[in-house]
C-alpha cells in the first residue's frame, strides 16, 4: 500500500507543481508548493510505519477451542 501512497503523491505533487508554473508568481503559490513538503512527511511516516511490519513482524492471532 505504501507504493500507492507514493504513486499518489507522485501525481498530487506534478499537478501541484503545474499549478505553480501556470500561476507563474511564486509568492501567490508559495502554499502550494508548500503542501508538497507536508505531504512529504506523511509519507515518510507512512514509510516508516509500513516497513516496521518487515522488521518486526505482526504475531498471528491464535483461534482457542
């Protein structure tokens, strides 16, 4: 899922980035540019939470009965 999350910042970011270019004044776009590096650090933890399952695994739940 972690892949998805970055396919999908992938995609926000090149259109946040050509609504930069289209406005074509950095200082009206500056938030825009801005929230690429906010979406950034939720991947990151997003990374960081998905690949710790790699390292320690979750334990299997045990039917009783």
């Amino acid at each position: 899922m972690w892949l998805k999350h970055l396919l999908a910042w992938m995609i926000g970011s090149a259109i946040l980035i050509g609504l930069v270019l289209y406005i074509d004044n950095i200082d009206r776009s500056r938030e825009l540019l801005n929230m690429i590096g906010k979406w950034a650090i939720v991947l990151a933890i997003d990374f960081l939470i998905s690949f710790s399952y790699t390292i320690w695994p979750r334990k299997e739940k045990t039917v009783n009965g």
